[in-house]
C-alpha cells in the first residue's frame, strides 16, 4: 500500500513555483495556489540532505538567487555542515551534510529529502500515522519517529514542535493554514496538529 505518496504546498502567488525549479525541488513537491490565512510559523519543513559541505553552499546560493531569504547561515556544527534559508512563499528548508569536509567536486545532487512535521507529542502522533497503515522505520522515543516511504521520493518524519522551529530559527508560534497537504492511500483526513491528508489520485 502506498501510504505515502506525495507533497503539495499551498502558495499565495502561483509564481513560487519558479523557485522550486531553480533550487532543485520541483521533483520532489507540487505547487498550487491558496489564499487561506497562515502566519507565523507553519509547523513543518523540509530537510535536504547532500553529499558535502560545498553541495551544501551550492543549494544555499541557488535558494537566495532565486529570492529566499537566510534564517541560518551555513556553519559547522557538530553533526555537520547545514544552514536553513526561507523559500518566498514561507516555506523553510534545511540544507544539511554529515560530513565537515568537501571529497570531490561540488555538484547540486539530492541525496534524501524529508518532510518533517512538527507536533506537539511525537509518540501520540506515531500511534495515529501508524493506524492509518504508515509503517515505522526510525523511532526515537518522544525525539523522532522517521516513517518507512519506498514509494515516495520524500521521507516523512515527525519532531516536536518547539525542537523543529529551534532548529529552523524561528519562534514556534503561528496561527491558520499550515499551507500544506500531504497525499496517500490512507487519505482523507487530518491529523492531530491540523495536518491536512488527501487521497492520491491514481
């Protein structure tokens, strides 16, 4: 069953869709338009996993070029290289890499991309996702669930709320549409923290 299949982000201006093609995203989610109020912090985002630090700087200049604005510069840290950078429609993405040095030449290659929900009890949140047929691959008590997601090409994770707009850097606070829908077998419905499912079509 195909529990999972796809993400579709609702816009003000049809024309962020030109974004997605020039950062690289557009494989990976859908664009359509809505004018639902949203403000805030809209309780998700996308992570983009790269190779090496110079992917990482490569993704982050085409994001600015193409008119997002920098939430987290790109640094080492502990776990890596990365930095978060807001899309013109709100959307927040992280671009991220394990590694700490380059290996080989700079290319604009994806290897993962994951939508991360943020809610207010991961592990009430895992019990539900799993009710409705999505089968847990990574579960890190009340940190971290990470679903299993062959048919899509975007995995999908649960974080707590605050730790997710931490992360992002920004306030967790944000009121209205979270200005996403997300597509599978298991739909319609919403989940606990207003998530919106529908069915994906045929």
């Amino acid at each position: 069953m195909t529990a999972f299949a796809s993400v579709t982000l609702e816009v003000a201006d049809p024309a962020a869709g030109a974004f997605y093609r020039a950062f690289g995203l557009e494989p990976y989610v859908n664009v359509r338009s809505s004018d639902t109020p949203s403000t805030g912090f809209r309780g998700f985002t996308l992570s983009l996993v790269v190779s090496q630090p110079g992917d990482v700087d490569a993704f982050m200049a085409a994001a600015l070029d193409a008119g997002a604005t920098s939430l987290k510069p790109a640094t080492k840290s502990f776990w890596g290289y990365g930095g978060v950078v807001r899309a013109p429609d709100g959307t927040i993405c992280k671009i991220a890499s394990s590694k700490k040095k380059d290996s080989g030449p700079v290319t604009r290659h994806i290897d993962q991309v994951a939508l991360l929900l943020g809610v207010a009890d991961v592990k009430a949140s895992k019990r539900f996702y799993a009710e409705r047929g999505l089968t847990v691959a990574k579960s890190y008590g009340g940190k971290y669930v990470e679903f299993d997601t062959p048919a899509s090409a975007v995995t999908l994770a649960l974080y707590p709320r605050r730790a997710l707009a931490k992360d992002a850097g920004v306030p967790q606070d944000g009121t209205g549409s979270h200005r996403l829908v997300i597509a599978g077998e298991t739909g319609p419905f919403t989940d606990p923290d207003g998530f919106v499912w529908e069915t994906a079509s045929a």
